[in-house]
C-alpha cells in the first residue's frame, strides 16, 4: 500500500507593537490546523525592535492553549526573522489550535516594544 502525502511549505513573519503595560500579551500568531492536516513547525527565529528589551519579553509555542514542551518561556534571540534557525520537528495535529503568544513582563528598554517572530512550517495532507 503506497501512502503519499502531500507537502505544503511556508515561511512567514509577523511583528507587531506590545502594549507599554507589564503583563500586555500579543497572539502574533494563530493558526487552526485543519482536519486531517498535520502542521510541522521547522524553524524558528524571534526579533525585539530594540535591544534593551532582551529579557523583558517571552514567546510561548501553544497547542490548544498549552505550552509546547520545550519551546516555551523562551526569552532570548532564537535565529532571525531572515534566517530562522532549525529547531526539529514540532508536529501540531489537524483539529488542533497554534497561538504563538508575546508576553510583556517587564519594562526593559523601551516603551512600546515591537516584537517579531518568523516561522518556516509545513502543512502535510494525507492522499
């Protein structure tokens, strides 16, 4: 029995501005996968407009909501956005909800912050 599945690459970036309030939390992505489909993150890189805030900022990975084991409480530069570094297989079912969530917990150096994230990802479909 010949199984064939059909590939779909990406490679994207989002950035947004964060709230000056500690505790402002941006969803600069979200992504339901759909039925059937398996969603394979394969890299990743993160950006802050301003260096001081290294430190400040969290990116969190979310399958429905919960943390993605151990791309989580990540708090410090990870590839970038014009070269996302490979970090492995990171599978999120079909049915299932991606957020990759910014967290602001502290002031760091600058009011409002822009954060940025890049992804290279497959969307893989059964035939």
């Amino acid at each position: 029995m010949n199984t064939r599945t059909r590939v779909e690459p990406h490679s994207e970036n989002w950035d947004q501005a964060l709230a000056a309030p500690v505790g402002s939390v941006v969803d600069l992505v979200t992504m339901l996968v759909p039925a059937r489909a398996l969603m394979v993150i394969r890299g990743f890189g993160n950006y802050l407009g301003l260096v001081a805030n290294w430190g400040a900022v969290r990116w969190d990975f979310l399958k429905n909501d919960v943390p993605i084991y151990p791309h989580f409480a990540i708090r410090s530069q990870m590839g970038y956005s014009a070269q996302p570094r490979d970090i492995g297989r990171v599978e999120i079912e079909g049915g299932c909800l991606f957020v990759l969530r910014v967290t602001r917990e502290a002031l760091g150096g600058g009011l409002d912050p822009t954060a940025g994230v890049a992804l290279d990802w497959d969307m893989e479909y059964p035939s």
